[in-house]
C-alpha cells in the first residue's frame, strides 16, 4: 500500500513554496521524488502554492488544490513578514491544478469563490461526502465583517472541480481558528483544527452530521497540552497505516528552519484518540510542511519514484521552462 504525500518546503527562497512530493512503501519511510525538486511551481496570483491538498477523484483523475501565497515575496531585508497585511490582503484564491498521471498537468487555474469579502483563503482541504456525492472543499478566512481579524473556517462544495457553491460558513469559535481537517469514521465525522489563542494549539472535535454542530475533545486538549510547545504544532492531515494503525501528522515550527517539518503520532485504529508521538518510527529526507497524504497504487509509486525533471517542471502554464530562468522571471532576479 504505497502512500504519496504532497507539500512544500520550509526555505527562505522562492522555490521552497511550490508542489513536492515524497512517496512511502509503508507509511513510515520516506524519501523524495524528482531528487527533491519541485514538481509544481505557480505562475498566477500571489506567485507560490502553500498547504497543499491532493485528492483522487471519483473519475481516477487528480486534482492538487494550494493556498495562493508566496510568503518569501513578502518578507523584508530582515526576513521579516507582516503576517496581520497576510491575513487582510494575501491570497485571495486558490491554486488548482488537475492530472491525470500526478505529472502532467492541466493549465493552472486560480480558482475565486465569489465573495470579495476574504480576507485570505488558507490551507485547503478537501473532503468527500458520499452521502450528496459531492466534495466539500474547506478552508481559513478572514472577513470584512469583522474587520479580518478574526479567522473561521468556510466551505464550497463540487462535483467537478470546475463550478463551485457559494461559500458559506463551516466552523467557527470565539477565538481564531485555522488549518482545518476533515475525516468520517464509521458514522462520526472527526474534525482537527488550529486553535490560534486561549490556548495556541490543536483541538479535535466530533458530530454525526457533517455540518454539526461539533463536540469539543478535552481529552485531546489535555494530551497536547502536555507536549513540549503545543503551540508550534500545526497543520493536521492523517491516514491508516498498512497495519491500521492511525497516523496523525502535525507539522512542527518551533525550532530552527533545517529542523522544521512534520512529526506522525500513532494511535491503536482510525477514531482511536489515543496518540503517542513517534518520530523515532519514521523517516523523512527533509522537513515536509503543510501537506496532504493519499494512498497510490504500486504502478503510480513506481511512475514516481522513477520521475526525473532536473531542469524543466510543469508551472501550471502549459508551457514547461528552464527551472533557473523561471525563477528569475517569477521574482524579478
């Protein structure tokens, strides 16, 4: 049971917030594709794709969904970046690439959803709901309402990923929250998200309806609560073990940047909130950030593992171009 796992880089340059993949036999080792370049780099919008979210449709197509953000563009002399100018005014879409392959790609499309009002879109996900057959696509935004400064959690749901609801409100606290994930579990749909104050860090609540309302989890309150800096962790994403494990993924910043990236923790079976950290059980050739992980099947691992594009990558253009000369043009170099 091969496992690909999208995301980006955490580096102070501008090829760090683009599309990479890493690829797994087993769910624990990890090693990269493509000699660890990017597969993807934007040329829309804000210029980089962040927390990224891959899904396998229903028609066996693919399709890679990213925040519009390219936070490198944005910092000063001093690597500074104004993240309250991020939340108002920075990424106002979001990055869609479709394939049918994971290497050939569709034209890029920077996807609107029809409300003005965002302050930001952040860290997509996607869900599918079997009950409507639809997918339901979530993820963090500020709103003129409320002067964006306060962060919710707002939705869209497809058939295609070509024409798109209304966004409407999916979650939301009196606190801000972000980094929103989504999965059902026999009849109990369990969602993780970032709890940005009172206190900084992952929560976890369920329902028996999609849309709620949702019953706070103390009892994995108190368990990250006892983590060395709860608050440096983000970003959950999970998948089953080979053996059945549950992995919870959660993408750890509170350290220096060549350390930074996710750490799994185990529980006994899928709904089993019981978790122990274990870092020591996995293996990563570098920090993986924001992402997202699929099951692929044996002939698509291999295609992958076998990838080589040193110089020309897929942009979203339709048009592939030499790596260096890209970057210059994306950031005026």
């Amino acid at each position: 049971m091969p496992y690909l796992f999208a995301h980006f880089k955490e580096k102070i340059t501008p090829e760090g917030e683009a599309v990479y993949y890493g690829i797994s036999k087993d769910g624990l080792n990890w090693e990269s594709v493509n000699n660890g370049n990017p597969i993807i780099l934007s040329t829309l919008g804000e210029g980089g794709c962040r927390d990224i979210e891959v899904v396998r449709l229903k028609t066996g197509e693919f399709v890679i969904i990213t925040t519009d953000l390219c936070i490198v563009k944005r910092m000063d002399k001093n690597y500074n970046v104004d993240w309250k100018d991020c939340n108002h005014n920075g990424s106002k879409c979001l990055n869609i690439f479709k394939t049918k392959d994971l290497i050939n790609f569709e034209a890029q499309r920077l996807q609107h959803f029809g409300r003005d009002d965002f302050g930001c879109m952040w860290a997509p996900e996607v869900f599918y709901d079997e009950d409507s057959e639809q997918y339901l696509i979530h993820w963090g935004s500020t709103v003129r309402e409320s002067d964006y400064n306060h962060m919710s959690i707002y939705c869209s749901t497809t058939v295609d990923f070509e024409t798109f609801s209304e966004p409407r409100l999916f979650f939301t606290k009196q606190n801000e929250i972000l980094d929103s994930h989504l999965r059902k579990i026999g009849d109990t749909y369990h969602l993780f998200y970032k709890n940005s104050s009172n206190p900084p860090m992952n929560m976890h609540a369920t329902s028996k309806n999609l849309f709620g309302p949702y019953e706070h989890d103390y009892k994995f309150e108190r368990y990250m609560s006892d983590l060395d800096k709860p608050g440096s962790y983000e970003a959950p994403t999970t998948y089953v073990l080979p053996d059945g494990r549950w992995c919870l993924m959660l993408d750890f910043f509170g350290c220096k940047k060549s350390k930074m990236g996710y750490v799994p923790f185990i529980s006994p079976k899928p709904g089993d909130m019981n978790f122990t950290r274990a870092p020591e059980k996995f293996s990563f050739p570098y920090g993986f950030k924001h992402g997202g992980v699929i099951e692929i099947t044996d002939e698509e691992y291999l295609r992958l593992k076998n990838y080589r594009n040193d110089y020309d990558f897929p942009t979203g253009t339709g048009e592939p171009s030499k790596f260096k000369k890209l970057l210059n043009k994306l950031f005026n170099k």
